[in-house]
C-alpha cells in the first residue's frame, strides 16, 4: 500500500514523513498550493522537496489555489458578511485536504493519505472512529470533525500518540529541518491576521454603521459594521458605560449589534447545521451526557446534545459555558474522547439577560 504525505513545509507533516518512512512504508510526498504559487511558494516547494530528497521520497506538488478560492475564501468572505465568525481550517480540512488534496493522492498511485495532525483512527465494525490525540494541549480532532467518515477511511495520523515537544529531537535524528520552523496559528490566507482589511479589500458587500443596543432595546452608540465584530469580544465598541461591555450577539435584519455585561455571555443551549455523523446516534450515551465544545480553545463540556429533524445538532449544557459563536464548529465526544458528530453553530435567538435582582 502506498502512502501519500500532505506537507505544508512545517515540523508536524515533515515529521509525519519521516516517521512513516522510517519504519518502511511506500511513501511519497504531496504539497498542496493553497495560495497561488508565488515566488515565496515556489521557492518554499523547492526547500521542501530538498527535505524530501534527503529521505529518498518522491515528491510531488499541485496548484489547488483556484479550488480553496471558491471552497474556503469563498465561504469565509460571505460568513462574515452574514454577520458570523467562520472558521476556515475546518472546512479546509473537509473540503480541501481530505477532499481534492486526498483525490490529487490517489492519482499519484497514493491508496490513503497522511498528514500531521494531532489526532487518532481506530478501526471499528462500522468505520474508522476518530478520537483526539495524545497530545491534549495540540488535539486537532476539533478541526477535523466535519470530515466525512469515508475520507478518515483514506487518512492516517502519524502524531496520534506523539507529543509535540518531543518534535524537535525526533527530527533531528531522521536528519531533517523543516522549512518552516516557526507555527504559525493565523490563518493562512490572511495577510497578518488582520481579517478586517483583508474583507475590506475583497469588495464584498459589507454592512455599514447600524445601532448597539443593550438586551432590553436601549441604544447605547453605534457600531461600524457587524462583520467587524465577534461574540464575546469587550475592546473596540467605543461605547462608556458604568460595566464593561460584551458582544452578545446580532441581530442581521435590522443591523444591530446587542452587547450585555459579563453575566449576559453565559448560555446554556445553541445548535448546529447539519452535522456530520462519525459515530451511530443509537449509540450515544441515552442517559449519561456527551462532551461537547464549540471553540478551539474551549474545554469539552458535559452536555445533552439531541439529533434534530434537520440533521443538526440541539445542545444543552449542564452548566453555563461561554456562548458559542455562529459560524463556529460545535464537536460532541464521548467520555473516552472519540468524536461522535460535528457541525457548525448557527445563529440562535438571544436569551432575555438573568435576573440580577
């Protein structure tokens, strides 16, 4: 079986190449170009390559930058401009690693692909079952859980039960150097992660100035466009009040934004679109509660979570959590940390403030 390994130029895929080449599998390399391939581009596939001479793999490098146009930039401007934070890495894994980039493996001759993702497979009766990684602190199941169940069929995970800080001497001792020895956590697509000149310059119809009310109604000043804000954000709503100020959510039809104070952000519910289903929901805990998380950086939660009529997910959690973002991903676990479903968060109706009397 012959493997092929998606390598961005980072420490995690390079490892992963390394690793599976090491204990003797028939691999070669595939680097994918997100962004049209410029001179930086160009000049980083070559450094890979160089790497992947070092190993004896074959490498291999294909232009997917029209294709992550449409399928992730795309869907990213019109998210924000619909008034939500989306999140690009999650559906760049279902529509572009484990979509195109997995196909554009199988015709290198590849049968599955690897990547250098801190996650784990487990084969089943039913299917692959994915879980989060060893390396709790780095888990990336959270971003792979709106990939199909018949893509993770064609995946594999080196890292599952590695941790990062033992990286750098693991390559060092297949004698490897990553071109791009610092991670970065912004969005690739994004020059300098500043997400509001980059929807700015992409001459998308964005909202304008429209009202900042408080839950009850009452004005308090305005705000220069929904898409420039994000629920829970406190700074830059230019607003004096005798309480700092939180985002709570938006309300699209009449270009108002609501803000509360901090008691307001707690929530107990929120929902999904349709989710994508790893795991039969006959075989969720009936009575016990799932775990379930809707930011990266967010713990998983205990919850209910209820499969609608829809085919999106209804979560109700035991305890307040922080509220959860339209545009989000919501990932439901059980006890021993396997994903059972995934979905993104859709915009709900804001709750009346709690009774502070």
């Amino acid at each position: 079986m012959r493997l092929a390994v998606a390598v961005s130029g980072g420490a995690d895929s390079l490892l992963s190449l390394g690793l599976l080449r090491a204990e003797g599998h028939d691999v070669v390399a595939v680097h994918a170009h997100f962004l049209p391939p410029d001179m930086k581009g160009q000049e980083l596939a070559r450094a890979i390559e160089t790497q992947c001479g070092r190993l004896g793999v074959p490498f291999a490098a294909v232009d997917l930058s029209r294709e992550f146009g449409r399928q992730v930039v795309a869907p990213f401007i019109a998210a924000y401009a619909a008034g939500q934070t989306p999140n690009p890495c999650a559906a760049c894994n279902r529509d572009m690693k484990f979509g195109l980039l997995m196909e554009a493996a199988r015709e290198l001759g590849a049968d599955k692909l690897a990547t250098g993702h801190f996650a784990r497979l487990q084969e089943t009766d039913r299917g692959p079952a994915l879980f989060r990684g060893a390396d709790d602190s780095r888990d990336q199941s959270y971003f792979l859980s709106l990939v199909p169940r018949d893509a993770l069929a064609r995946a594999v995970f080196p890292l599952a039960r590695r941790r990062k800080a033992d990286h750098p001497a693991a390559l060092a001792a297949l004698g490897l150097a990553p071109p791009l020895p610092k991670e970065s956590r912004e969005v690739c697509f994004v020059p300098g992660d500043d997400y509001r000149a980059f929807l700015e310059a992409s001459g998308a119809a964005l909202t304008g100035p429209g009202p900042i009310v408080l839950t009850d109604g009452t004005r308090l000043g305005t705000h220069q466009g929904l898409w420039r804000h994000t629920i829970g954000q406190r700074k830059g709503l230019g607003i004096a009040y005798a309480d700092p100020l939180y985002v709570l959510g938006k309300d699209t039809a009449a270009n108002t934004l609501v803000v509360g104070v901090r008691a307001d952000l707690d929530a107990t519910a929120c929902r999904t679109g349709p989710a994508n289903l790893l795991a039969d929901p006959a075989g969720w805990p009936a009575t016990a509660t799932v775990l379930a998380q809707t930011c990266y950086r967010m713990r998983p939660r205990p919850a209910r979570a209820v499969l609608g009529p829809d085919g999106g997910l209804a979560l109700t959690f035991d305890a307040p959590v922080a509220r959860p973002t339209p545009g989000q991903v919501a990932t439901v676990y059980d006890a021993a940390g396997r994903v059972l479903a995934g979905g993104v968060l859709v915009p709900d109706t804001l709750p009346s403030p709690p009774d502070r009397t």
